[in-house]
C-alpha cells in the first residue's frame, strides 16, 4: 500500500525528529502503528491531546449543476437540505440496501465533498459511475492534491489555538477556515469538528506539503504523536464500526446502530425502499453493541447465550483503563439478548454487554499517570 504524505515526509527526516517505531497498512494506506507505547498514546486521546496521520482517508470533489440532487438520490443522508460549511455522515446502498460503502459528505459550496477510507474509493466511484447517466455530475478524486491530520482529547482545540490555528466553537461536522497565524506556514487549512467518539477531535485538511511543518508545529504546542494501534484502542472503546470490519456488503442499515447515517424524510434514494420496510415492519433481528470479555478473543468469535448462537465478535481491542487492561469488543447480537448488562459467553470466555461508548471517566487516575511515565 502506498505511504500516507505525511509518512513519506517523516521518512526523509533526521534521527532526532519523532519517527514511528513500526509501520502498518491502515484502512488503505501506509502509515505510523506506533510511535512510542500505543497505551501512553491512548491516553493522550483521553486526557490529553493526541495527533495523528489521517492520510488513509481520501476525499471526491462531485461537481456540476445536478450534483445536490444526484447525490441526495444515492446515499441515505439528507445532501439536498445540508447548509454550506457542514456535513453528513452516510451510507452508500445497493438496491437491496446492503450497505456498499459510508462516507461523509460535506458541502462547499461550489462542490460536495466525499470523504472516506481509501480502501473504499474504488468502489464508491463505481458506483458512482453506474449511475451517473445523463446527469451534469463530474466525480473527481482529488486525494493526491489534499490529505490530513487529526487531533483528539480535552485539550485538542486549546492546542489547535496555542499553535496558531484559531478555532471557535463548532457543531459537529462543521469546517471553516481557520485564521492562521501558526508557525507551519501553510497558505490555507479546512478545520472540521468531528463527530467520532465522546472526546473533543478534530481533522486539519491541507496540502501535502504543508503536513509535515503543521505536524511539527502541533506537536511543538503539546500534542502527542499517535499511532494506529492506539487509534483503533479509542476506536473501539468509542464504538465506532469501522467499514469492512464491523460494516459489512451483508448488512443492513438499521443492524448497525449508525441511525446518524439515515433520513426518513429526504425522499427516495438507492436501497431506500428496504430501509423504509424496516422501519414501518419492526426492527431487524440483530444490533451491533459492545461487550467487556474477560479473556482474549479474536474477530469471528461467536457469542453464545443459554447454549444458543445469539451473535457474532467483529473488533477485539486490549484498552489500558484505570483498573487494568480491559478486552473490549464490538460485534452484532440478536436483540431480544443484547441488552447492557446481559451476560454471554464469547469462545470460552465470559463476557457482558455493554453501552457504547464505553465510560472512560474512571479510568483517568492511570491514564495519566501514563502520560508522564514515558
């Protein structure tokens, strides 16, 4: 897979700078597992104020005059009512309403903006291909021309503002254009207020050549390198499915939980009528949720209730809490059984269901004793 831009930069530069201690394919890309103790790292995300390479997220550019109507006809979110500077999270359905693909979608105001895993670009764009037929629709990729950093943690923004990248107050999946008087030098940056896990976070667009300096300057100003591994640590500890590991082509909508994703009021769209058969029927038979195992286990484990087959382990992660190491796992669950407090068994383990996203509160004592261990 392909370096990430900001990896390719970190490695040109001298032994002295924060290098990462192994390297690892991620969500379609090359980039850092671990700078130093991905339970440290973790921490940072908590308490503190984690930064981390988002160069495995790609981004389209819909243009043309049809390209609010016909995107709003594709995914399960409403584009056609999304006010300039703001965005969606989605699905991408087919016409069973299986679920090909998520994104965000933002609106710029001359153009809608996708964004997602680059694992994934190859088939959202032919998808979107297929259906692009008489429409004043143009689909660019444009992931060579921007990539981007994250930060995440209570101190994420205050560090944004101590380098220089003033940052008011934003909703959920809003982007400005920050005033910069940062020491990075970048010409230009889209800040986006994210809306993934409890934790305060945000995503830096830039140009690839600006995101080594900006890395240093927010680095310089507190924050703390973070590898993959701790970022699937927050990951699953926050709940997040994740497209092609708890998001499959053979789920529905509903099953995953992500009810952010869909609209009921937006009109038709590809998969809508399977969508909207659901919701007028019943539920579906299966919801995605967290449980707290006591012992190690791995993805396609299967969850066992009353000697009975009732679900089945998709992400397992060992999370440094307050009281030790916790294996924390997501997964789907028939929904008669998968209620918080419920216990089952997950391979020869006990485990409970838990609400997502799990409390951290508690775990803050340790996690920041971490911090200062390094």
């Amino acid at each position: 897979m392909p370096y990430t831009p900001l990896q390719d930069a970190i490695r040109t530069q001298p032994a002295d700078q924060p290098h990462p201690s192994v390297l690892a394919d991620y969500r379609g890309a090359t980039t850092a597992a671990r700078f130093a103790n991905p339970p440290q790292e973790f921490a940072a995300l908590q308490n503190g104020c984690g930064i981390y390479d988002l160069g495995f997220r790609a981004r389209l550019s819909l243009t043309g005059n049809d390209r609010v109507r016909w995107l709003n006809g594709m995914v399960t979110n409403n584009i056609r009512d999304l006010a300039a500077g703001h965005g969606v999270y989605a699905f991408l359905l087919n016409p069973q309403g299986r679920i090909l693909g998520d994104m965000y979608a933002y609106n710029r105001s001359d153009a809608l903006i996708v964004e997602t895993d680059r694992s994934q670009v190859e088939k959202i764009i032919a998808t979107f291909d297929h259906y692009i037929i008489m429409d004043d629709v143009e689909v660019m990729d444009v992931s060579e021309q921007q990539t981007a950093l994250g930060l995440a943690g209570p101190r994420a923004r205050a560090i944004l503002n101590m380098a220089g990248i003033e940052v008011p107050n934003l909703k959920a999946l809003q982007m400005i254009t920050p005033s910069c008087n940062c020491d990075c030098g970048c010409l230009e940056c889209t800040v986006i207020c994210s809306e993934d896990g409890p934790q305060e976070s945000y995503e830096i667009w830039l140009a690839p050549k600006d995101a080594y300096k900006t890395w240093q300057a927010l680095i310089a100003a507190g924050a703390t390198p973070v590898g993959s591994e701790a970022l699937e640590m927050h990951r699953i500890a926050a709940g997040i499915p994740l497209y092609g590991v708890d998001i499959r082509e053979r789920d529905l909508p509903q099953e995953t939980e992500q009810m952010r994703a869909l609209n009921f009021n937006k009109g038709c769209y590809v998969g809508q009528e399977i969508v909207e058969r659901i919701r007028s029927r019943g539920n579906v038979h299966r919801k995605f949720t967290g449980f707290v195992v006591e012992g190690a286990v791995a993805p396609g484990t299967k969850i066992v209730a009353e000697e009975k087959e009732v679900g089945e382990v998709t992400s397992i992660a060992l999370v440094p809490y307050s009281s030790g190491n916790q294996a924390v796992a997501l997964g789907y669950i028939r929904r008669e059984v998968g209620v918080p407090g419920r216990e089952v068994t997950i391979g020869s383990h006990k485990a409970t269901v838990t609400q997502l996203p799990l409390d951290t509160a508690a775990s803050g004592q340790k996690e920041n004793s971490l911090l200062h261990s390094a």
